[in-house]
C-alpha cells in the first residue's frame, strides 16, 4: 500500500537545503534513478510531525536508471565502500549511506525481490518499515504504522546480519516513541539473556559507541529494562 505525500518531500528538502552542498548532491542523485529513502530520517519525520529533528544521517537506496552517471558522479566526492557495498558519504558534516537496491543484504540474502514495497518490508524491527520515494513523492508505511497502531516494537524480517545491533536499537525506541515488546521481540531478547546474560548487557552498552557515537542508555538502565522481559 502506498500513498503520494509531497510534505514529506518538502521537509527533506529544508533539512538538505541547510547546505548547498548536500542539496546539490541529492539533485545529482536524481538524474541516475529513483531514491529511496528509508531509515531513521523518514521515521522520524512521519513520527514527529509537527517538529521532526535534523535527521542524524540518510539511508538511501537507489533503484537505477543510469549506473554509469552514478559512477562518474561520485568521482567528485570522497566515499567508503562498506563491507554490504554500500557507499558512505560525508558532505558538509552530513552523512549519506547510499545502496544499490538490488545490492542491499535482504534482497540478496533472502527471498525478497528487489522493489520499493519490498524494501519496508526487508528490516528486522517493525518501526523501521518505511521507505519514501523521493522522486515520485511516494510514501509505503503499512508496516510502520501497524507498529504505532498497535505501540508495538515487533520483527518485520527474521533474516538479519546485525540482529545485536538492533535489540539494541529495540530498547533505545522502547522509550523514544512509547512502545512496547511484541511477544516475538521479546523471544529473542530471552534467548540471548539465556545464552550471555551479563555479556549481553556489556555488548548492549558498548555497541552504542559504535553506533551511535554515545551512550542512550547506562548499563543500569540497560539491566533493567531487561530484567523485565
């Protein structure tokens, strides 16, 4: 299920516009394909309407029209090629992971076709289910807001590289937008407590540095919300 949402469009542009630079990039991007954007930065403007935060980074992924464009594009900027084969840009202090949709890790890793629609469903937590067609001023949310319908955290995609990371990410969202475990979260929550207790706790607390480069949640924050699944 989609819908057309032009506001959205319009909010992503003010955030870009805040530099010349990154705006001029994502315009460059258009000429080469459809962008996708999915992530945190279209989570959080959907969530928080009526004041969305400067998003912390884009993820965006492209369906191509023109890869060769997109080659010599990119020579005019510094990148990294990360170890899935995406591309991480740092324009103007703003961060850009950008894929190949017929690359990203659940369209080859699973039995999930490549599309836009497939893409929302392709993420392990269900808030995450959200991708917004930037061209076309496509919204596909169904699994995003089944989520807030129900304020449940649950598993959209079992199939998953980083699944650590995002309990991780379960409890920092837990408290961000008011949800609770769904009872499938909550299984394997329990059977990594049951492997690992006070490793789990420690992996937990030091992944945030990595991730997101400080600390959400203290070990004791972390233990507690634990000790209650």
């Amino acid at each position: 299920m989609s819908r057309h949402e032009k506001n959205i469009k319009n909010q992503l542009i003010y955030f870009l516009g805040k530099d010349r630079y990154t705006l001029k990039f994502i315009d460059e991007l258009t000429n080469v394909g459809e962008l996708l954007f999915f992530g945190g930065s279209i989570r959080d403007i959907c969530f928080f309407q009526d004041k969305p935060t400067m998003p912390r980074d884009f993820d965006i992924a492209i369906k191509f029209k023109n890869r060769n464009h997109f080659n010599q594009i990119i020579r005019n900027y510094n990148y990294k090629i990360n170890r899935f084969g995406g591309y991480k840009f740092i324009i103007s202090n703003m961060e850009f992971d950008v894929w190949d949709i017929e690359n990203t890790w659940a369209f080859k890793n699973t039995d999930l076709s490549p599309s836009e629609e497939n893409l929302a469903k392709s993420v392990y937590l269900s808030i995450d289910g959200i991708v917004y067609n930037f061209n076309k001023a496509i919204l596909y949310d169904e699994i995003f807001r089944d989520a807030l319908s129900n304020r449940s955290l649950d598993i959209a995609l079992e199939e998953n590289p980083h699944v650590e990371l995002n309990l991780l990410r379960a409890l920092v969202f837990k408290e961000k937008y008011n949800l609770s475990f769904s009872k499938k979260l909550k299984s394997v929550f329990k059977e990594y407590l049951n492997h690992e207790s006070n490793c789990l706790i420690e992996s937990l607390y030091q992944l945030q540095n990595s991730h997101y480069k400080k600390a959400y949640l203290s070990k004791e924050k972390i233990q507690n919300e634990l000790q209650y699944i």
